[in-house]
C-alpha cells in the first residue's frame, strides 16, 4: 500500500458524513492527489465508490484490514 497525498480521518462518523467530508477536501487538492479515507462504517464501501463514478474521480483500492482505508485519486 503506497502513501497517499492526504488522509482524511472519518472513522466513527456514520453515512453520509465520511463522502461528505471527501467532498469537502477534494477541492482544496491539486488534480491527480490521492486521498486515502479512514472510515469504519460499512457503508463506505459502497458509498465512496458510488460518489466517485457520480464526481468524475478514480476509485483506486479498498484496504479492508487498514482501518478499513479507501484510496480516491482526484
């Protein structure tokens, strides 16, 4: 697992806080930043993903046993 550009703490927050505070960090990142989600709510797994296919970005890994961690470039 490589080191992302950011790492953005959600763990604890339930649906949809973790996308929405992804959502809030992505602008201030240059393009091509990969950002890497903390979240322990099950529902990340799907959510995040869902939010990158609708924004445009690239969901790039899942690491279930991280935290569990979800990298996005954006």
């Amino acid at each position: 697992m490589s080191e992302p550009d950011e790492v953005l703490d959600c763990r604890g927050q339930r649906c949809p806080l973790p996308v929405i505070n992804l959502a809030r960090r992505v602008p201030g990142l240059p393009a091509g930043a990969v950002v890497r989600v903390l979240a322990d709510d099950p529902a990340a797994a799907v959510d995040i993903p869902a939010w990158c296919r609708m924004r445009g970005h690239e969901f790039l890994a899942a690491h279930p046993h991280a935290g569990p961690a979800y990298d996005v470039r954006v």
